[in-house]
C-alpha cells in the first residue's frame, strides 16, 4: 500500500500536531553486543517498560520497531523507540487525567483530511489501510491516541505561551517580510567517489523450437508449390488468429513431430540448421516467425525459450554526490517576500454539510444532500435549513464560515465556490469531508501581504517558543512518575 500522508491542517480550522522526533541511529551503540545477552534475560517476563500502573510489552515494542523498519534486538534505535513509547504513555495518562478527550466527530473531520490528502474518498481509506497489514480499529485507536495528545500538547503549550502584538512589531523591525533567513548549509564538495558497476548481459546458447512444415516434392510444379503456400498461410492465419501452435501443428504439419504439436525439442545453436538459426535469431521467447520457404518445403517457427550463460562485465565509474537540497520557501513565505503588494480576493461563504464516514456511504451522503438542495429550491431560507441539517460547526451560523482566501479550502471546495457569483447557490459539491451545498455572499480583494506577514511572524514566534516549553514540561512529567525501563535496567521513581 502505498503510504498514506498524514494530515496536519483541516479545510477551516488548523489542529497542530506534534510526533515525538525520533532520531534513528543505523549503528549499534558501542557495549551493545555485551548487552545483549543481559537484555534477553531481563526480558524474560515479557515487559519491556512500566510506566506507573501500565506496561509496554516485547511485542508492542517489536511491532512499533517492525512499523518503523527497523530491525534487531539491540543498540541505541531500540532504546530510542523504547523511550518514545514510554513518553506516549506519560502523555496519554495526563491527557485522561486532564479530561482530554477527541470525540467521534473531530476523528472523523480527521479522517476525511486523511483521505483529501490522499486524493481517495474515505470510503477507501479502510481498504487502503487493510492492504497494509493494519487491522482497521487498530488505525482509528492509533490516530485517537495521536489527535488526542496532539491537543494535550496544545493545551499545555498555549497556556504557558504568549505572543502579544508588541512582540511580532519587534520582529518585523528584524525582518521585516515575516521570513526568517533560510541558512543554506555550507557546502564542501565531497571528492568524487569511486563505484564498480556492474553490468550484466545474457549470451544465449541454446534453443527450443516448435515447428509446421509444408512439404514440397522434388521437382514439383508451380501448382503444387502454390498449394503448399496456400496450406502453410492456412495455417498461419489460424494461429494469428488464437488456435494453438501444437493445434495447427497437428492438423497442418508434414513433419515426424507433428503428433507432438511440432515439438522439436531444445538444441544448441551449431545444432540446428542455420536457416532455422538465422530465422528465429530477432524472434522474441513464446512469439512465431512469419511462413518462410526453403527447397523442401514451406516452414514455420515458435521460439518457446532460449538458454544461454548470464555475462557480467565489472567497471569502475566515478560518481561526484549531489550537492543538499536548497532551502525552500511556502507559497506564503514566497508572497510575505514579494516586491509590491500581494492581492488576494476573498470570499465571503456559507455552506450545507451532510459528512461521510465509514458508516455513512457517498450514496447515502448524496442523497441527503440532494434532499437539502430540493428544499432550498422550494423557498426554504439557507441560513435555516444550515442550521437544521448541516453537519458542519458552522450550523449554528446559519451556515456561514467567513472569508476564506485561496489556498485554505478543500480545492473541490474552492473551485465551486470559484464558479459562483455572489448570491448564487451550488449544485452538490462532493469534497473528502462529504457533500457540501454552498453559497457566496460577498467578494473583496485587497493586498494582504501585511496580514500574511504578520501571521508568518506570529507562527514562527510561537514555534520558537514552543518546543521547550514542551521539552520542559514533558521531563517534569517524567520526572514525577515512576518509570521501570527493563531495556537499559534503569528504574526512576517519583520525586
């Protein structure tokens, strides 16, 4: 299965999201063969961690290792998998005891982001996820436990952050497009490298043919020899035409091995006539030669295989490493950074949704949606109808979501509301959250780049100040908990 991308931004609210870093070491740490052996005997209740009143066990950290490609029994990787694992218990144990909690709906608005990602619907987003070996609650456990102490991290970052408007004017004053520098990273070309290539090469030496042959008498007249062609394009014709070799063979061919469908058998090239070698040299395995004519007769060939040796030739090359990647910039970074004024029209929208889920098909989301729509064309005013029926957070709005800008929608949700006018009412449209009926209330347009500035300084003032901020908290709350790591023998209690 391909892998499915994660999706961090919805189509009208963003949801931060925070994995856990998790650094992957390709060596073993030096000692781990001499703690190997220490390692396996530790293991031997099948814990591999307590954390307070819950264990990780062998198998769930062998499955974690198995999901993140990593293979062996020891070394720094497992530690670090180890110490992620044991962090997401912390975390997920202070989010129940904080109340945190995602409810069924915030899943699914999260599952139908998934699927837009994806470009599938989210109908097939189970059967994608099945043909990954993954069992289906499993998957929606696994992204309960991921929102959920994605939210933990926010609560917890938000309260302890603050980011006044007096602090993004300080960072205008040092950059003034909202853009932080992008360092490149001093490149030393490397010298270039030496490689063997190695090139491989298939020298044939043997052959095994099917053959149907015509035969022609000496001295024959120009009658018989056109009978005889006439016979053998008979033949071919049928096997163009789908009949089997063996099958024509049987019923056309002159030959002795006709009663065996014209098998010949296999040969050495030197072993065969070199009219049949020459013949067949430019014909592909399992294909047949045109009807070629030869003094005792008319003849045609299957080539059923070729055997021969497999020829390697070594070569050394000399390969020059490609330099890194440059930094690159967002479509936002690149219109903060924009000489003049960036102009971006808004729309003013409300909208209808009815959602899918894996419990409600697209039929049925259609459907209802469709029976929407018939009361709005029989005089029901939008803004009840939103909040009736529409399963959005907009509901209580009347429907209405605001201004929205290019580039912040579902893009089937953005190109309906491209090609409406101002007052005018869609058709269904069919997004990965469901089936949407949408309205444009008004158009403006207007240079936003000071806006988008100041968002992009906004976010990167927060993101400094977030990561440790949450560091901190985190090694807080691994310090007041009673940790039992039978990996590195290590136990801490509460402080």
């Amino acid at each position: 299965m391909r892998r499915l991308k994660r999706v961090r931004q919805l189509a009208f609210a963003t949801i931060p999201v925070f994995c856990l870093a998790l650094p992957m070491v390709a060596q073993a740490a030096p000692g781990t063969a001499g703690k190997t052996a220490k390692t396996q005997a530790q293991f031997g209740d099948g814990i591999a961690a307590v954390v307070n009143t819950e264990i990780i066990t062998i198998r769930e950290l062998d499955n974690r290792m198995a999901s993140l490609r990593i293979s062996g029994q020891g070394g720094a990787a497992r530690d670090q998998v180890l110490q992620s694992m044991i962090d997401e218990k912390l975390m997920k144990q202070d989010a129940e005891r904080l109340g945190v909690k995602v409810t069924d709906a915030q899943l699914n608005q999260v599952l139908a982001t998934i699927a837009q990602r994806n470009n599938i619907p989210v109908e097939r987003l189970k059967e994608e996820v099945s043909r990954s070996g993954m069992k289906w609650d499993e998957y929606l456990q696994n992204l309960r436990n991921e929102v959920m102490m994605d939210q933990l991290r926010n609560r917890i970052i938000q309260s302890r952050i603050s980011v006044t408007e007096s602090d993004v004017d300080a960072f205008l004053k040092q950059h003034p497009t909202g853009v932080l520098p992008k360092k490149e990273v001093a490149y030393t070309p490397p010298p270039p490298q030496k490689q063997v290539v190695v090139e491989r090469s298939f020298e044939p030496k043997a052959v095994a043919l099917q053959h149907i042959f015509i035969r022609v008498p000496d001295n024959a007249s120009e009658d018989v020899i056109e009978a005889a062609r006439k016979k053998a394009n008979e033949a071919m014709g049928k096997i163009r035409r789908g009949t089997s070799f063996a099958a024509v063979a049987k019923e056309y061919s002159d030959g002795p091995e006709a009663g065996n469908g014209g098998q010949l058998g296999i040969r050495l090239f030197e072993d065969w006539p070199s009219l049949f070698v020459n013949v067949t040299r430019n014909v592909a395995d399992g294909r047949t030669t045109g009807v070629f004519k030869a003094p005792n007769g008319f003849h045609i060939l299957k080539v059923l295989e070729r055997r021969g040796l497999i020829k390697e030739n070594k070569r050394v090359v000399t390969v020059q490493p490609p330099p890194p990647p440059r930094p690159q910039f967002s479509p936002m970074e690149i219109a903060a950074k924009q000489q003049g004024p960036v102009n971006v029209t808004e729309s003013n929208v409300r909208h209808i949704l009815v959602k899918t889920s894996p419990v409600v098909s697209d039929k049925q989301a259609y459907e209802r949606i469709q029976s929407l729509h018939n009361r709005l064309s029989n005089g029901e005013a939008f803004e009840d109808v939103a909040r009736k029926f529409s399963q959005d957070t907009s509901a209580p709005l009347g429907g209405e979501i605001g201004w929205i800008a290019p580039g912040v929608a579902d893009p089937e949700f953005e190109k309906a509301v491209a090609n409406l006018q101002p007052g005018q009412i869609s058709n269904p449209v069919r997004s990965a959250f469901g089936w949407h009926i949408i309205e444009v209330l008004d158009r403006r347009s207007g240079d936003k780049q000071p806006e988008i500035r100041r968002m992009l300084a906004r976010q990167t003032l927060y993101e400094q100040r977030a990561e440790p901020i949450f560091t901190d908290w985190l090694q807080q709350l691994r310090s007041q908990s009673f940790i039992d790591n039978r990996l590195s023998g290590s136990i801490s209690a509460r402080n």
